[in-house]
C-alpha cells in the first residue's frame, strides 16, 4: 500500500515494479527487505528510543519473495536439528 502511495504520489518511479520497503538499523548496520505482510508501524515501534533508524523505499530484483504467494514453497526446504523451548523461567526443553 504505501509502495503504491508513493508511485502515485511521483515519489518513486511508477514504471518500476520492483520496488520494496527497507529498513536500516544503523546500530547494527543492518539493511533487509521488509516482507509486505509486516506492519510498518510494529517494525517503527520496536526501535530503541533515540535510534538513527530508517524506513527507505529502492528498487529490490528479489520482491517477489518478499510475498506470501512468492516466497517458500512447502517441500523446498528441509529444516533439521532441534528446537529448544522454555517451559517456565530458567527451564528449557528441547523437542
């Protein structure tokens, strides 16, 4: 949604269509693609108070990943080892 607002708005350029939203934690120095199911609004607010963070817009060839209809497929990948849990404080268990 906020993609189309700014084609629309002539921020970006509306002849491309492989834009995405990205975000840029400059403690970390740590840029990724935000997925389009993520609320922007939780990802701003999960920042440290204070923080030089940043939301750009660019082009980004893998976009289509970034979908549900375009990410994973079931059977592509295998995940193997354990998955540990806790159970109460100071108690894990694996599973």
């Amino acid at each position: 949604m906020i993609i189309n607002d700014m084609k629309r708005s002539g921020i970006i350029d509306a002849e491309k269509s492989n834009w995405a939203l990205f975000e840029l934690v400059d403690h970390f120095g740590v840029e990724r693609p935000l997925n389009h199911f993520e609320n922007l609004m939780c990802v701003v607010e999960s920042w440290e108070p204070r923080s030089n963070n940043y939301i750009i817009a660019k082009g980004f060839s893998q976009q289509a990943a970034l979908t549900l209809l375009g990410g994973v497929h079931p059977g592509e990948h295998a995940i193997q080892g354990m998955l540990y849990y806790r159970i109460k404080k100071n108690k894990w268990q694996k599973g």
